[in-house]
C-alpha cells in the first residue's frame, strides 16, 4: 500500500485502549487517518480523540459516531473491534456470563454497524471492519459463548456486506488466532505452568511464533483502505497458519 493509504479518511476505532484495538487505532493515525476511539477506559494514544464508550449501549455507540462527524466531517471507517471472553464451558456459564460475553462482542459489534451503515448509507459508503476469530470457526476449550458470539460475528458481517453493498458500504471480518496481548496472557496465567503452556502454543504455529497486534493491524488498515474497494463479506485469518494445518501432527 501507498503511504498515508488513509490520508484524510475519518475512522471510528472501538476497544481501543489495549491489545489489537491500540495497534489497529496507532496504524490507522500513522496512516494520516482521523481518528475517534470508543472505549471505557483512556488510552494512552497519540493524535486520537476519546470518547468514553460502553459498545453494548446503543444510544453510547450513536454518540461515538456523531462524535466523529462533529470532529472531522463524516465517518468513512468504522472498526468493531471491542469484546470480552470468559472461559467456561456450556455447563459452568451463568446467564450473568452469557448477557455479558454476547452483549459486548455480538451486541456491541450489532451497535457499530447499525450506526455506521446508518450514516454512510447516506454518505457516500464506507468500510465497515470486524474483529472475529479463528474461535468463531474452531471451538477452543471452554470458552462455549466466547465461541459462539465470534460465529456471530462473522455472519453478522457478511449480512452487512449483501444487504448494503450498493448503498456503497463494505463490511469485512479479520479472524485472528493467538495474538500477544493482555486476554492471552490471562490464558497462559491460569494454567499451572505458563511458560509451558506459552511454549506448547507457540510449537504448533507454522511461522514459528504468536501474532502481534500489528499483524492485525495491518490488514485492518487494508481494509480499510480504497486498496481493498473490491473487497467485501470477506473474512480474513490472521493466525501464523494454525488453522490450516491438519489436525493430526507430524
């Protein structure tokens, strides 16, 4: 991609004060995007504009949009990216878990498209960019909602990318896999041997190591980009080949 692929492209980031919500939010302002970030918490970001965010709240999520078209004119991208997990299996999860695990990542992620497919409908069109996993499509252990709500996810978002292609909106999912950020470290910390268990992961990617947040963040920038116009209802694995190898190891 060119530099400054986003030169003055007004983008909504949500989940962005860690993790890959940060790095995607950081590429995005280095690629000379404006940039709106949704989350609870502040991040420690150069050269974005905050607003304080619940994504499971929809009149919150219309709020961060019209944030955006206050600050800078419109809103060409939007990055569903906020969500949870908790690991339990169906058996262990509470409905306390269940409301909260798909209210931010299905809910949430509903919010942010119905809001930006809103506005640019009427807009001339935009992208639309959400953030599943490779979870959506294989099961991990014990993580039953987490799961299931990634599914949903996914086919939330070629549902956006049929129904309103021609009102010029492009919806795409990225599916990352073992990422290096704080929700997996908090994997690692809960078995009786971390370093082990860090170990046995990363031995079962191909490259030979975990994702970073910028190796996500630079497909989302992508997608986001007119590089990708002719892309859309698209979903794209970022996780080191870990999925596409067999089952059975050598």
């Amino acid at each position: 991609m060119p530099v400054g692929a986003l030169d003055g492209k007004s983008v909504v980031v949500t989940g962005a004060s860690s993790g890959i919500g940060e790095a995607i939010a950081h590429r995005m302002v280095s690629e000379g995007a404006q940039v709106v970030v949704g989350c609870r918490s502040e991040p420690a970001l150069n050269g974005v504009a905050w607003v304080p965010t619940d994504v499971v709240d929809p009149v919150a999520v219309d709020a961060l949009v019209a944030a955006a078209i206050d600050l800078h004119g419109g809103m060409d991208v939007m990055v569903a990216n906020a969500g949870v997990q908790i690991e339990k299996t169906v058996a262990d999860t509470t409905d306390a878990d269940f409301d909260q695990v798909i209210g931010v990542n299905v809910r949430g992620v509903f919010n942010c498209c119905r809001a930006a497919v809103r506005h640019m409908s009427d807009h001339g069109g935009g992208s639309i960019v959400t953030v599943g996993s490779v979870a959506g499509n294989t099961a991990d252990h014990r993580m039953a909602v987490y799961n299931a709500s990634k599914g949903a996810v996914h086919s939330l978002t070629r549902a956006v990318a049929v129904d309103h292609g021609r009102d010029g909106v492009r919806c795409n999912a990225i599916r990352p896999g073992w990422i290096a950020t704080e929700m997996v470290e908090a994997v690692f910390a809960q078995t009786e041997d971390p370093e082990t268990m860090r170990a046995a992961v990363v031995a079962r990617h191909p490259v030979g190591r975990l994702g970073s947040p910028d190796d996500v963040a630079a497909l989302a920038v992508w997608l986001a980009s007119d590089e990708s116009a002719f892309v859309s209802g698209s979903l794209f694995t970022v996780d080191g080949g870990l999925t596409a190898q067999s089952p059975i190891g050598s």
